[in-house]
C-alpha cells in the first residue's frame, strides 16, 4: 500500500508516483482536493486537511504528496489569470508553503518545473498579495536558508543509513537528532508509548516499520546552525555583499520588485549577488535563482508587509504578516545584512515620504487653481451656488505622530515589535507555535527583536529615539468589581 511505498524509500528514486498502488486517505483526501471547484466550500476544507496532515509529516510524505501532482496544481491555481474567490489563493499559497517547507527536494522539484514566464507570474502573485501569500515566503526563505547552511557547513553528525538527502548534494542542513533534542511541539507525540489492543478488534492497529522508526530517529529538531557559528555574510555557500543592489528598470516588476538579475553588464557591479551566486541564478529554474529573488527584494518585502499591518489593524489574521517580518530581519542578522537591509529600508521609506509630498503639492496646485477658476466663474455668475475654495496654507505633514501610521515604515515597525513583545512573552503555546512553524528557538526571535528596538540611532536599530508606546495591558491593574460583602 502507500505507506509502505513512502517509507520504503522508493518515493525519492521513482520520477512520480506509481500507478496501482492502494489509496490511503491523504491520497483520496488530494484527489478530492483537485476535483473541487473554486467556489466550493469543501475546497478549503479538504485543503486545511492536508496541510495539517503535512505540517507534521515526515520529508517521505511531503515528496509523496509533491509527486502526486500537488505541486503542479497549486501553481496552475496561483498563476491563473481567472477572478480569486475569497480565500482561495490564501489556501493555495498556504498549502504549497507546508508542501516544501524544509524540504530541499520538494522545493527543487518545484522551482525546477518553472519557465521564465511562469517563475515570474507566480512571484508577481505572491508580492501583489502578501496577506494571502507571506507565510508561503517564509516557508520558502526557511528552506533556502536551511540549504544554505548546509553548503557552508558539514552537519553535525554523518549521515545515517535512513537519511533521505544522504545522496543528494543539495540536501538541507541536520543538526544532532535524537530524543534528548526533541524540544518542539512537532516532536510532543514522539516519545508516546503504543498501546497495544485485543487482536478481535473491528480496527487492527498497525505497528510503525523499522524503516518509520529510522526515518523518525534521523529526523532533526535543529534546521540551523547557531548563529554564533556564522562569522560571514553567505548564501547557498557564496560570499554575498552586505547592501542590495540598485533597481534595475528593465527588471522592475511590481511595486519595485526584482525578478530577474540584469543580463546586459558584463561586470560584477551590475549584480553582485547574482554574480557571486553564478550563472544558475540566471536560470529561473534554480535554486540559485529563487535565492537571489529572496535576498535581492528583502528590504521590500519587508516595506510591503508593513503597509498592510499597524498597531489599530493587527489581529490574529494578520500577525503572521509581523512574524514574517521578524523572519526576513532574522536572517539578514544571520547573514550579517541587518544594517544593510536597514539602511536600504530607510532609503524606500524617505523616497516614499518624498514622493507622497509631491503629489500633495501637486494636488495642493490643482485645487488652489481649480478655485480661482470658479470664483471667476462666479463673478460673472456663470454659476449659481457656492464652492468651497482651498485654503492655500494648507501644511503638509510627512511623519504623523498618530500611532498605526504606515506612511513612516520604519516607526511603524517599531510599535508593531513593541505589540510582538507584549503578546509572545506572555503566551508560552503562542511562542512553541512560532518554534513549530520556523524549527527557531525563541530566543533567536526574541535577540532579533531587541536588535531592532534598541532605538539608539545604530545601524542596527529602526529609529534614532524613543517614542511614545501605548502602556501595556500586563502593566495595569486588574478591574475589581466592587460588590457588598456578606456580613453574619
């Protein structure tokens, strides 16, 4: 049946899966999946299934489900130029996220089956809706930077005899496996004892294979190296610069984004990145390409996500925007970029500002002649009612002190970090939730966030001084109802 097939090893020799092998309910729940409609409601349903069934899955399972043409269909869904029902590309994107997150296979095979045309549709998708797709580039920035680590260095300990990337040299960085570093939620059911049951039972138990329980033993906690072992600023093992590389016109896409590394320089100053990285990240069928993608538009990821979330907006539905956020931050702190990161942050946010106050002079100009037309009209009464004529002093504001404000990006990613701070310091299931979904300890999100709100003016800090934050709810006192006392 398939779960012998998927854990006999042969789902990562065989090119897909196998005809006239017997369906277990993950095969039947995808197939469902790929027969319902856009507007179906069981669509999300069916999708929900499987990625929780995913979330917890061994790399044999996510390569099963990839090769079952689940990858295939997301991407026709994502790139498809019909109407999106509501919720339908968060479902779409989200699923194909848990599909390859941590699995360097499973991303090879589905960046290995991109065009040109097709790599940059599906990107354009992704940075045009980043509320819908933002937990599908984490998912795919967690697993370049796991490959990454593994090029720089040598895993931990060698590989065992039931390591699925023991051949592959792309595989994803491992660190030391077994019971003893087992401390994410992922692993909470790991160490429970089987109980066995009368053999007359209507339902027989199966018992795990020898191949389950090696696969299970080789299986890491740790997806990274400590970052105190990284002393360069690498990615895929290629020393990379500390800043970004300046906008290239031709290969501008949406809002700013790169797609493609320019083609026309011959010099290494036209793309630093692109070029240490060689000529694979010129192919958009590598993960050398989707590296250089990740890398080269982080500082506007990071501004795209902040638009759509501040302090009077944030909510349970949009967090996972913050959280990725701090991911993107994390790891340019890995890769020593974070001043750089910062400072190209800082350049979009004035360029913005600077661009705002133009179109409100602009605007200003058109008003104020608008009204001088229609008090000449009106004199000789070629109009018979009153319109209000702008004030020609009006001023322009270009950073507003109001909290929630998203014209300043930069303050605003401070009072989001100072809600991050209040709400995951006091939720200890909210903080294994983030271990879970990343494989990073907290203390790592953590460091990474009183990096950025030092707010001493550092290269590393989002603003040069303390602002007013709202007081916390942990620091106020608890309301007492005031009732009478029962006396006698």
């Amino acid at each position: 049946d398939e779960r012998q097939y998927v854990f006999s090893g042969r789902v990562w020799l065989d090119g897909e899966k196998p005809a006239g092998l017997r369906e277990g309910l993950f095969s039947k729940v995808i197939g469902a999946f790929f027969q319902e409609p856009d507007d179906s409601p069981y669509r999300f349903w069916l999708a929900s299934c499987a990625e929780s069934y995913l979330r917890g899955s061994s790399p044999h399972e996510q390569l099963f489900a990839a090769k079952s043409g689940l990858l295939h269909h997301l991407v026709k869904e994502i790139i498809s130029d019909r109407l999106h029902c509501a919720g339908s590309l968060q479902t779409s994107f989200d699923l194909l996220g848990e599909a390859c997150k941590g699995n360097s296979e499973v991303l090879h095979l589905l960046v290995s089956s991109l065009d040109e045309e097709t790599f940059r549709k599906l990107m354009s998708a992704a940075a045009a809706n980043l509320v819908d797709s933002n937990v599908f580039l984490r998912s795919l920035l967690l697993t370049v930077e796991r490959i990454s680590a593994a090029r720089l260095f040598k895993s931990v300990e060698g590989p065992k005899a039931a390591d699925p990337w023991r051949d592959h040299d792309y595989g994803p960085w491992t660190g030391h496996s077994g019971t003893d570093t087992r401390f994410y939620l992922t692993h909470s059911w790991w160490d429970a004892s089987i109980l066995p049951i009368e053999n007359n039972s209507r339902n027989k138990l199966k018992t795990r294979s020898a191949n389950e329980e090696a696969y299970d033993d080789a299986r890491s906690s740790d997806w990274f190296p400590p970052e105190c072992t990284l002393d360069q600023a690498t990615i895929l093992g290629e020393s990379i610069p500390s800043r970004e590389t300046s906008p290239i016109d031709s290969t501008v896409g949406y809002s700013g984004w790169l797609f493609s590394p320019p083609t026309t320089s011959l010099s290494v100053q036209g793309d630093p990145l692109a070029w240490a990285l060689g000529d694979a990240a010129f192919q958009p069928n590598t993960i050398e390409r989707l590296a250089w993608f990740l890398i080269t538009n982080q500082s506007r990821l990071l501004r795209d996500l902040l638009r759509v979330v501040d302090l009077r907006n944030i909510n349970h539905e949009n967090i996972c925007c913050l959280n990725t956020a701090v991911v993107v931050a994390m790891f340019a702190s890995r890769r020593k970029q974070l001043p750089g990161l910062l400072h190209e942050l800082k350049r979009l946010n004035l360029e913005e500002q600077e661009a705002a106050t133009r179109r409100c002079e602009a605007r200003r100009e058109e008003e104020t002649t608008e009204g001088i037309m229609v008090k000449s009209m009106k004199l000789l009464n070629i109009v018979e009612y009153d319109t209000p004529l702008p004030s020609p002093n009006r001023s322009l504001r270009r950073v507003s002190s109001v909290l929630g404000d998203r014209t300043d990006v930069l303050r605003n990613f401070r009072e989001l970090l100072w809600f991050w701070s209040e709400y995951y310091i006091h939720r200890g299931r909210d903080r294994l939730s983030l271990e879970f979904s990343s494989h990073v300890r907290f203390q790592e999100w953590y460091k990474v966030v009183l990096t950025l709100t030092e707010d001493d003016g550092s290269n590393t800090s989002l603003i040069c001084r303390p602002v007013k934050l709202p007081k916390s709810p942990y620091q106020r006192a608890a309301r007492i109802v005031d009732t009478p006392r029962r006396t006698g």
